[in-house]
C-alpha cells in the first residue's frame, strides 16, 4: 500500500519503514563547504523541495560528501557547479527557481524559528531565508514573493514555538517520520526532512516543570503530546537535547530512532535501491583468522578477547566517522568487531554495500543497538516488540549480520531482562542471529545461554588504550568483548591494545567469540 505524503511521489512500501524516491537520472552538484550558515540554509531548503519527487540535486556540504560522491554515486551522470561557496544558492536559483513558490524568513531572535520555516517550507514549497536574505531575492533578478515571515509571532520558549507547530503543521506532515534537529545545524539532514515534510522538534525530554507563562505543558509533555499522533513504528530521526532520556520517550511510543542530524544527501543515499553486494558479512562466512602479537600463541591463551566498535547505529556515524574508521592502514590486519545500522539496507542501500563489499575476513559487521534502530527494550511497549524484532530479522538477514549488541536501561545499559532476552531470541533465532552482545560496558563480564543463543556482557568502556588494556587485565572470565568507544578510538589504538596484553591472550571476532561459549 502507498501512502502519500502530501504532494510527494515519495512511496511508502513494504514494511512503512521508509519512503523512497525515484533513482536520479542525472545531478546537479552544488559545493556549499564555504558558503554562510545562511546560505546553506537556504540551499539545503530549497534542495529539498527539489528533490522530493525525484534528487537532481546533490550537496558538498563537507569533505565526506564528496568522498561519496565519488564512492558511492560517480555512476551516475552528474556535473559540478562552478560556483561555490556562497555563490552556489544564486547557481542553485538560476536553474530551479521555478521549483520553489517564495520565501519563508525565520526569527533571527529565536533559533526555533528555522525548524518551523523548515517545515513550512516543505509543506509550502518555500526557501528558509534571513530577513537580510529576503529583501534581497524580493527584488530583481528572482522577485520571489514572501510566503510566511516568523517574525510576527515574536515567540519566547520552545514550548511556544512547538506548540503552534502542533496545532498548525503536525496534521500536514509525515505520517510516518518524526525527527529532533538541533535549530544551529543549518544543512545536513534539513533537506531530507523538507523533502518528506516531516514534523520537527527541538524539547528537552529532561524538562517536567510547565512553561506557565506559554502554557502548562512543560517540554517532556509536549514531546508525549506530538509522539501520541504517531502510530507505533514511526521511525524517529536526528537526535536529542538528552539522549538518555530522549531515547527513553520514544521508546514508550514505540518509535526506533536511526540518529542521523548531519546525516547528508539522504534523499539521494534512499533513492538508488539496486545495489550491488558482493561481500558476505555474517560470521562464518569467510572466517577470520585469530590474532597474536606473536605469530604463534604461547600455550593455551589465559582469556579470548574480541573488540566491538560502538555507535554504529547511528547513521550520521556511519557516513562520517566510520568510513574514516574504516581508511585505518590497521583495519583488516585484526579481528575487530563494527556495529552498524541494519536499517541502511533500506536507508542507503549503497552505503551498507560498501561496507559489506570491502570488508575484510577480520571485520565482521554487526547489528548495531538495538536492531532496527536505537530503542531500550525495558521502555518499549512489549505487544509492540514482535514487530519490532521481526522487522530488525529481516533487516539483518539482508544485510546478512548474525549478531545485534543490545543497550537498556539502567546501569552500563546492560540488557539482563530474563524474559525480554528470551523474546529477542524466540523472534530473531529464525532469522539466524546466533549471539547479543549486551550494553555498553561494565568492569566484570558474564553471559548466559539462552535458548541456544549466548547473551554476552561487554566489558567497557574502552574509550582510551590503557583504558581498555586494564579492562582486560582485571577481568576474571576467559571469554571478553570489550565494548569500544568509536569516537575515540580507532584500529591503530586497538592494535596497540593488544601489542600491550601481549600473547597471552588470543584477539577473535565478536562471532567467533560467542560460538566458542555456545
């Protein structure tokens, strides 16, 4: 079944997971890495209104994104501006002036305003501008007439802003996304959500005390007041003022979040469906090779020790962080684990292969926290997680992972709840997952069997050399996952970590690991 959104061609198949566009036939390549806040505001904006029925447009908003262009897109017919930087918005309206209907100036004196011009210019067809901005496209050689200026409502709180928000856009908007954006990111992800006219927001989910001059609600409510319109499943992008506490709302409202704020170019990475993939991803496959510092172990090893790179559930990371990650001249010499979000099947399907199709025997690829996209099973609605977990199978059997690291609640986001592991097994074992790793670290590890799946504790966090080293040490079992910090470690580091253990311990995949305890 296709439900439109608005005006869109976007096509809300299958599962409702995620609206598609039709493939690029050619784009249009506009480098902005130099250009105003203001101008990429604009630019972004107006991209979006561009590309919703179909991308024409693709954006160098930063030095990745021309790394995937490259990568990921040289395919496909394209040419480069010659104008960069600010001058690419006057490049961008000479040619698509046609495609927008005006103007939609935000309040200079309330940031907010951006992610309300945001969405008016999705639902409007209109271009995010300054005031400055606007007296000058008002005049020759565009005329562009003014559809909506912000500055009229001279709003004081969040709690204002969002609350018109609710009541006069949320009924246009997507009916299936959702998204919080920090108002200060300019592009990025803000193209994308023109493009799909979905509702935006920017609350602390921290705040439970009423904004009483606007109102009584206070942010949290108002964040459970948008939420409750959505059904159960809606997909939840950007990010949070306070993720603890975010990721734990949308939860209880049964919305998987794919993190994703300076997530670029996503219409285009959701447009070209037909990838190739020609890598096998799942442990076993192509089995890795254990690993010593030396090149033979010294008798039987005192522990096992895999490593497992945190943060892949986020989509942002794994356009930007990971594929630097990924460049490492260390990366495919040792086994290490990456967790990755198996929504990029669907998302950007081209991202996901590339990864696949260059990893090494040593890399195994794992489903990143908590399978479809980052929840905390303990919040979610429990008659939602069949759906859930069945979705995250399918995900993942695509993507051909066998193994998800699962974050809860509670301390070291452990994922210790008897039957809520035993749900994740009785609904992933038939797509073949053979192992969870459980939540972001604790001093100790332990794990369980459950139903013939091991359930592993992580060691962590590993957010430094001699941080994950001691970690090693102290610990007293002799099978360890260290849970690693991805910001602040890289392959390098973990090579160090292991020359610094010496041969006593043996370095295995994350699979490896758990079939060994099963």
């Amino acid at each position: 079944m296709n439900i439109p959104i608005g005006e869109t061609n976007a096509d809300w198949t299958g599962s409702g997971l995620w609206p598609t566009f039709q493939a690029p036939d050619h784009l249009d390549v506009y480098d902005i890495r130099g250009a105003s806040q203001d101008v990429q505001l604009s630019v972004t904006t107006m991209t979006g209104v561009i590309n919703r029925q179909q991308p024409k447009v693709y954006l160098l908003s930063s030095d990745d994104a021309a790394f995937w262009l490259n990568q990921a897109f040289a395919q496909i017919p394209h040419d480069v501006s010659p104008e960069t930087g600010d001058a690419a918005l006057d490049a961008l309206l000479n040619s698509y002036s046609s495609s927008i209907r005006g103007l939609i100036i935000y309040d200079p004196n309330y940031v907010d305003s951006i992610n309300i011009a945001t969405m008016l210019a999705g639902q409007r067809d209109g271009i995010v501008v300054s005031p400055a901005q606007a007296a000058a496209l008002q005049g020759p050689p565009y005329q562009l007439p003014i559809i909506a200026d912000l500055r009229i409502y001279q709003w004081k709180s969040r709690v204002q802003v969002y609350s018109w928000a609710e009541r006069n856009l949320l009924k246009s908007s997507a009916p299936n996304l959702v998204a919080g954006l920090d108002p200060k990111i300019s592009g990025a992800l803000r193209s994308f959500l023109v493009a799909t006219r979905t509702f935006i927001y920017w609350l602390d989910a921290r705040d439970f005390l009423p904004d009483i001059p606007y109102g009584l609600a206070s942010e949290q409510e108002l964040m459970k007041s948008i939420f409750s319109t959505f059904p159960a499943g809606t997909i939840h992008l950007g990010w949070f003022v306070d993720e603890p506490h975010g990721v734990s709302l949308t939860s209880e409202a049964a919305m998987p979040v794919l993190a994703s704020d300076f997530f670029e170019n996503l219409e285009v990475w959701s447009s070209v469906q037909n990838v190739q993939v020609v890598g096998m991803s799942r442990a076993g496959a192509s089995p890795a090779p254990t690993f010593h510092v030396g090149s033979e172990a010294a008798g039987v090893p005192k522990a096992y020790v895999s490593f497992t790179i945190s943060d892949g559930d986020n989509l942002q990371y794994d356009q930007h962080r990971m594929a630097r990650l990924w460049e490492d001249p260390v990366r495919g010499t040792m086994p290490i684990g990456w967790t990755i979000s198996p929504a990029l099947v669907r998302v950007a399907p081209s991202l996901a292969a590339y990864y696949i199709n260059t990893a090494s025997a040593n890399d195994e690829l794992i489903a990143g926290p908590s399978g479809a996209g980052y929840m905390f099973p303990s919040d979610w609605p429990q008659e939602q997680l069949p759906a859930f977990l069945s979705l995250t199978g399918e995900l993942m059997q695509a993507m051909n992972l066998s193994v998800v690291e699962v974050l809860d609640t509670g301390s070291s986001q452990a994922f210790v709840n008897q039957g809520l592991q035993e749900e994740y097994v009785k609904v992933l074992a038939p797509f073949g997952v053979q192992g969870i790793l459980s939540g972001s670290g604790q001093t100790q590890s332990s794990w369980k069997n459950v139903s013939g799946v091991p359930v592993l504790q992580n060691l962590g966090l590993g957010d430094s050399v001699n941080k994950t080293v001691s970690l090693v040490r102290n610990a007293s079992v002799r099978y360890l996952n260290v849970y690693i910090m991805a910001w602040s470690m890289t392959p390098s580091d973990l090579k160090q970590v292991v020359q610094q253990l010496g041969n006593e311990y043996e370095v295995v995949t994350p699979g490896r690991l758990l079939e060994m305890i099963t």
